[in-house]
C-alpha cells in the first residue's frame, strides 16, 4: 500500500469511523491527494464527498469546495463540524460578520474544507482571497450543472473552467451523478479537465427495488404502498411522492394526511417561508412525507428517504434515475415505486406537442419519452433496462418486480390488430380520429349515446373485441404507444398510425404484451419486498434498542439544531444495537464512529444501552 493510501485509510478511520473504501473511493483519493485531476461519475449515495474531503485533510491547505447548493451548505458544513474536522462555508445567506471570520480563518490556515458558491467564487474578491491563501485542491460538485443541455444548467458554473488557469498546480477533482456520455464529455471539455483521470462507477444502486404498476385508483394504491413500506419498517418512514402539478401535490398530499400519514405539499407556488419549514421537517423529523413537484430534492442529501414514490410519468429515464435516487443514499433498503397510465402518455405527448421548441428539440423529448415507456412496459428486468439505457451491462437483478414477480407474456397480435384497423376504418371510411376511450367502446360493442350519434355500430369493427375487458383494452392502447404502433396526437390525445403500424396490420409482425397482473392497488404489495434493516436482521431484543437509540438521536438532534443522520445514521445506530457495547472499548469497530463522536456520545450510548434494554 502506498503511503498515501495508508494515509487515506488512517484518516478515514480517525474522522469518519468507517473501517474501509468503497468501490473507486481509494483510486479516486490517491489520485487526487496526489496531485492529479480527477473527473468522477458515481451515482447518488456513492460517497462522492469522500473523494474531496479525504484529499482535502491529506494536502496542506484548504479543500475549496464549488456547490449549487446553497441551502445544503450548512447541513454539510454542521456535519464535518461533528467529525471534527475544520469546516465553513461563504455564500449570499451569511451576514458580513461571518463572512469576515471565515476569511480570516482560511487566510489563517485554520480550515480544512472551504465550500463556495459558484457566484462567490467568480467574483475577484473571492478570487483574490483564495489566492492569498494556500489551496489544497478545488472540488467542483454536482459537475452536471455545466452542462448546457442537461437539466440543471447553471451559467455560473461555465466560469469554472477558468480555475485551471489561473492554478494551474492545484489538483481539480469534478463530480457528478449523471451518467451519460454527452454530458460526460461536455464536463471534461468545458471545465479544463482534459488531464484528468476518469472514475465511472457502476451507476446500479442495487439497495433500492424498482416497481412500477399500472394506475387504477392512483392515491389509494400509494396509501397502500406507503402503508406496505412503513409496517415493514416497523416505524414511520421518510419518503418523497412526485407529481407533475401543484393541484396534484396538494390534493395527494391532503388524502395522505386524511388517511393517517404525515404527508405535506412542496411547490413553487408555496411561499418561501411554508417551503423552507417543509424542508426543514423533512430533513430533521422523522418520518415525514413530502408530496412534491419535481424540484424537490434536488440536493437534498437525506440519506434515510425510504422510497420515492411517482404518481405522474417522469419525462425521461435520466429524470427517473435521478429523482429515484435520493431514496436509500445510507445504502439501506428503499424503494421506487411508480403508478402510470394510458392518460399519463397522452398527457405527455400533448405537452411534446404544444412545447415551444423546435422539431429537433420536441424530437428529442420524444426520444426521451420513448425510453420511459419501454422501461414501464418492459417484461425483463427493470434495473437491468435502466443501466443499459446509460450504457452499462448488468444480469437481472432479482430485486425489481418482474424479477420478483416475473411478468408474464401474450400473444396480442390479433387484439393489436383489431385496434390498429378500426383507427383505419374510422379515418379511411369516416375521416376521423377518436382517443382510447371511444375506440374502446367500439371494439367492445358498447352501445353509449356517443356511438349512436356517431353511428359507430355500423363499423365493421364493431363489438369484436368483447372478449376483453375495459381495463385489459386499456392496456392493449397503452402498450402500442409504448411500442409505438400508435400515437396520440392533439389536445384529445386522438390516436393515429405510425410508420410501424403497417406491418402489424399486415401479419408479418407478432405482438408480445405484458399480461396485466388481475391483483392490484389494494394488495398487500410487494412479495418480494426486502424487509426494512430494522424489522429484519435484528432479533427482538436489538430491535427494542434500536428503537430507544432512535429516540435518543431524536433527542440530540432537536437540542443541537441539526438532522437525526448527523448525529448517527440508521445503520451506525443498527450496529450498535446489534453489538450492545457494553464499554467505551467496545465502540471499536462500529462502523460510522470516529474519535470525536466516541468522546462527544460514548459513554451516554454506553449508559443507555447498559441500563437492560
Ligand atoms: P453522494 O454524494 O455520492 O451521494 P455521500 O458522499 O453523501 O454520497 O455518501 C453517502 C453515504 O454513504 C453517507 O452517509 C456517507 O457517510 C456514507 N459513506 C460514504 N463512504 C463510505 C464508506 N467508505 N464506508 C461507509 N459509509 C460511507
Ligand atoms: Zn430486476
């Protein structure tokens, strides 16, 4: 082992308590406390912070830290701060007093890590003061925001490249979550990095199980999940429900708390003090349900999300991923669970259709749409369709549900047919176009007042599909988008032939669907389900420890004004629980105790544990 891995390991040992790295964390640290640049793609709850942190106490100096995310900084910040390490943060939120003592200090030498706004760093007076100071390396974070066709563009972060110029000596380290190759690229052109070494992880995150069902009554089957989930955690658990709309947050989020769960909306529209509260109960209590448009989350580093729920479809894998991805950071078990519709594909392609963009542009979220559905209505594994969206091969992975619960699948060649010919009929011998609903009526034969008035009887398609029921047609429709045999198109969302249509029509090709489970909604939910840490590997009485060490870091938390995982994670309070130390020497060996938090709490876990619980 090199000296500086050696030197790597002690530290992590020291400050962190844990007993080793994990997959490229001792590559990327060695490379960087080093000197080299690094450019490292690892997906949520990886432990990237690790890459820079370790880096940063290895090397003389201060670890300059580039993050957007200013609402974090203070958590991050409080964290190290526990650790003992010599943490503080500039940025707009801070009064001119503060400010000044951090300047001080890092001048001073007296700080181990430094993290900046991308806007403050491009000033020259925050220029001018790091370079009177000594830096032990820049770490530019959630490194996707330079990217000018991702989602999270953020101007401020194209100034960064100018780094490497002005320090040229100084080692650069960029990391990001985001996994394509385009933004892989634009990352490494537009900061400087064409030197560095590049670190891809695996971006599987195999602690989280991925199941999607097809909505029936939508808010009763996520009380259902959430109920499934939470009994199998024993206790109330954090989660994250999407939606697309702000009418949609607040109604989900007002049935949930109707029903029992501590369930709140989180929406632009909110006002900022309602939206800063909201956050603020999120991170720090336990077992709180935030209902929310996608702009929640995004940096919101809570590792004890225990599922991410999406009641709307997400607009593309790489939105997905990300937003399924703030579930179970701490590794632990979590799950994503998504519900999507027939209406939900309508709706999404109506919005491709009016979005102001040019054709290439709606082409593009076409694409992206496309991706999704596949995912939805694929009968292999679901993980494995999602690693391989972003270029990574992997085996079923035996915790998603059609591996679970493989899916089976049918012969709906005939069916497919019958629907794709009467969109035919109907514009060949009517000039018109009808959505699912009416074309449903009409393959089943069903004699509403639209049909009569529309003398849709008189079709020859008319009634030869009885054998299905409504909910299977729905899903013969929904699938043929999927597979795009038809699209919707419209304000109606009327459906229309494709390309591909003609050889379905024609006989030359067969159609596999995805059988539609009959159980739904309102089952007891996962068969498979992993149970949560806490019901599972622990016998009754750890798990009654665990339960009183929880309530303890509640205790700790609310006195010190932070979130419970600062003080201790789940599976750190699991492994004491299990280990029932019964001296500070015992603490040993407990993964996520370091020597400051063995001095700060040992001997008040060593008494309550001791006191025969
Ligand atoms: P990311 O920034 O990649 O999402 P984090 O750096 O926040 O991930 O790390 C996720 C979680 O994993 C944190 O709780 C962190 O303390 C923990 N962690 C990181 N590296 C290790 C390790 N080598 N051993 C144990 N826990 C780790
Ligand atoms: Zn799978």
């Amino acid at each position: 082992m090199s000296d500086t891995l050696t030197e790597a390991h002690a530290a992590l040992r020291r400050w962190f308590g844990y007993e080793s790295f994990r997959g490229d964390q001792a590559a990327v640290i060695e490379h960087v406390a080093s000197g080299g640049d690094a450019v490292v793609l690892m997906p949520t709850g990886g432990g990237k912070s690790l890459c820079y942190q370790i880096p940063s106490l290895l090397r003389e100096g201060t670890g300059v830290v580039v993050s957007p995310l200013i609402a974090l900084m203070h958590d991050q910040v409080e964290a190290l701060l526990r650790t003992g390490i010599r943490a503080a943060f500039l940025n707009s939120s801070q009064g001119s007093a503060e400010r000044a003592d951090v300047e001080q200090r890092y001048l001073a030498g007296e700080l181990d890590l430094l993290y900046v706004a991308p806007e403050r760093l491009n000033t020259e007076s925050t220029l001018s003061l790091l370079g009177r100071g000594r830096i032990a390396l820049f770490a530019i974070d959630e490194a996707h925001c330079v990217s000018q066709w991702g989602h999270d563009f953020r101007p401020d972060y194209l100034a960064l490249g100018a780094l490497a110029e002005r320090w040229p000596d100084v080692p650069r380290i960029a990391l990001t979550a985001t996994a394509t190759r385009a933004t892989h690229q634009e990352i490494t052109a537009r900061l400087g990095l064409g030197n560095a070494r590049h670190f891809v992880a695996s971006f599987d995150r195999p602690n989280i199980q991925y199941r999607i069902a097809s909505k029936a009554e939508v808010k009763a089957q996520l009380l259902d999940f959430i109920r499934t989930e939470t009994a199998s955690a024993g206790h109330p658990i954090a989660g994250i429900v999407y939606a697309l709309s702000r009418a949609t947050t607040e109604k989900v989020a007002a049935y949930l708390a109707q029903h029992g769960i501590d369930a709140v909306p989180y929406h632009a529209g909110l006002d900022a003090a309602t939206r800063r509260r909201t956050q603020d109960r999120f991170l720090r209590e336990d077992g709180v349900v935030v209902v929310a448009t996608i702009a929640f989350g995004m940096g919101i580093d809570k590792p004890d999300v225990r599922f991410v729920a999406h009641v709307d479809l997400p607009k593309s894998v790489e939105g997905y991923y990300q937003e399924t991805g703030r579930a179970g950071r701490d590794g632990e078990p979590a799950t994503a669970w998504l519900a999507y519709g027939l209406a939900d594909v309508v709706q999404q392609r109506r919005m491709i259709d009016e979005s102001p963009g040019d054709l290439a542009f709606r082409r593009r979220l076409s694409a992206h749409l496309d991706a999704m559905l596949a995912l939805c209505e694929t009968i292999t594994c679901r993980r494995q369709n999602v690693l391989a969206y972003f270029g990574q091969d992997s085996a079923p992975c035996g915790n998603c549900d059609t591996c679970l619960e493989p899916p089976t699948s049918w012969d709906g060649t005939v069916p497919v047919q019958k629907l794709l010919s009467t969109v035919v009929r109907l514009q060949r011998e009517r000039n018109q176009r009808f959505g699912a609903g009416q074309l449903i009526d009409i393959l089943r034969g069903s004699k509403t007042a639209r049909i009569e008035q529309q003398r849709h009887h008189e079709l020859a398609t008319f009634g030869i599909g009885a054998d299905l029921s409504d909910l299977q047609w729905r899903a013969v429709v929904r699938q043929s988008i999927a597979l795009g045999l038809l699209t919707p198109t419209g304000e109606y969302g009327v459906l229309t032939l494709t390309d591909a249509s003609g050889s379905v029509l024609s006989g030359e090709r067969q159609v596999l669907l995805r059988h539609e489970p009959e159980r739904r909604g309102r089952s007891s939910g996962g068969g498979g389900r992993k149970q949560s840490p806490a019901a599972s590997d622990l016998a009754p009485d750890a798990l009654a420890r665990f339960e009183a060490l929880r309530t303890w870091r509640t205790g700790e938390a609310r006195e010190q004004a932070v979130p419970p995982y600062v003080v201790f994670s789940d599976a750190t309070l699991r492994a004491l629980a299990a280990a029932n130390p019964g001296s500070i020497d015992q603490l040993d060996g407990i993964s996520g105790i370091g020597q400051v938090k063995r001095e700060r709490y040992g001997a008040a876990l060593v008494d309550l544990l001791g006191g025969g619980l």
